[in-house]
C-alpha cells in the first residue's frame, strides 16, 4: 500500500458541511495512516522517528493533532488494559521484572517493568498486567501484587508462583499471596549455574540441566540429575 498527499475541493451544502464518507470530519490523512502510526509507535519508535518516516513515505509532516490522537487511544488502551477485571482462574503465577531502555526525551534511561504472567486452569498463557517503576524494590512488587489481588486475582487458587530469587519480590509475594508455594524460575536458576562453571564446560552443562528441566515427572528429573 502506498500514500501520497492529494487536494480535494470539497461542495458545500447550504447551511452544512460536506464530508465524503472515506474521509472523517477535522482530519487530514485517512484511518489506515493513523493506524501506521499507531503500530510504529508500539514497535517503539520515538516521535521525531514516525515523524521522519512518514515524511519519507508521503512527503508531507504528520500533524501534531493526528500523533496526538493516535497517542490519546493508545494510552486510552494501555489504561484500560491495566484496569481490566481479572475474572479467569489462574494456576500458576509468573513474575519478572525487565529492564529496558526509555524512548521518551532527551534525558531517557533505562527503565524497570514489573511483569505478570497468569496460565489458568485451561493452559492458557495471559499477560495480567505491568507496570513500570523506578526500581524493583520490596515496596513497589508490594503494590505491584495488591492491585493484582483488587482486581480480581485469587492467591488461594493460585498452585504456584515462579519468580527470581529477589528478595523483595519474594518478600512481598509471601505477605501479599500467602502461603502459596514458591519455585524459582528455571531460567534464572540455569543463568546461575552457567555463570558458576567454567567457559568451555558451560555448553554441556547447560544442555544436562535441559534434559532435567524436561522430564516428565519428579522420579524421572531425578533420574536424569544422576545419569548427567
């Protein structure tokens, strides 16, 4: 699909305007523009960014009331997504926190995104919520798990939680969730075992502990931790 800018005299009807039905009343480009923008954005491009790429694209600068528009709907989502009722049953529980790099302004810098990740009883994976805060901290996964547990999040339904060994994760986690039973995550228990041996015996160490992460059960796990 291609753009370019075109001029249209629109007819005017007496005491009325006209507005041919492609087009929407007070803006300039049409919805599948704003819906580009929309995903560039979400791909995490910086506004001075789409700006130069749809000027590449149709010769002509975006209008501040289209990024404005299409950034008002986005965050419009954003809220409502995070605000959404939690109405599935969840069995297990999975908590991170990700580090990435800021977009916005010129003093941008890395930023924390608390993340959790619910799988119901069904086995569906659903992305529950995040949120992004100025460090992971005993207080912040605190409020983080109370707004999970307001909106609907059942801790005595929960099997398990899996996390990192943070230990103001796993803090808040026991005063939030209760007695459910913690595991710390495979990935991360592999990361430290990787970074604990030496450079050239890493592969096949690695690969072992796959054949444990993946048994089937307990005895065959425990099968496979002596044989390897």
């Amino acid at each position: 699909m291609s753009y370019q800018v075109i001029e249209i005299r629109i007819s005017r009807r007496r005491g009325q305007g006209f507005v041919p039905s492609f087009l929407e009343p007070k803006a300039r480009a049409v919805r599948e523009v704003e819906d580009w923008v929309a995903k560039a954005f979400l791909s995490g491009l910086s506004r001075a960014e789409v700006i130069r790429l749809l000027e590449s694209v149709i010769d002509c600068r975006p209008s501040d009331d289209l990024l404005k528009r299409v950034q008002i709907e986005i965050d419009r989502q954003v809220k409502a997504f995070k605000e959404r009722a939690l109405l599935g049953r969840y069995q297990y529980l999975f908590l991170d926190a990700a580090w990435a790099k800021g977009i916005v302004g010129l003093s941008a810098t890395r930023i924390c995104i608390l993340t959790a990740v619910g799988v119901s009883y069904s086995v569906v994976k659903e992305i529950l919520v995040f949120e992004r805060v100025r460090v992971a901290s005993e207080s912040s996964w605190r409020g983080f798990l109370s707004r999970l547990v307001e909106r609907g999040l059942r801790p005595t339904e929960l099997d398990l939680v899996i996390s990192d060994e943070h230990k103001g994760l796993l803090a808040s986690a026991s005063e939030v969730l209760g007695d459910v039973l913690h595991q710390l995550c495979w990935a991360h228990r592999i990361r430290n075992v990787r970074k604990s041996v030496l450079a050239s015996e890493r592969k096949e160490v690695v690969a072992d502990l796959g054949v444990i992460y993946r048994a089937k059960h307990l005895a065959a796990a425990k099968d496979a931790f002596r044989r390897e």
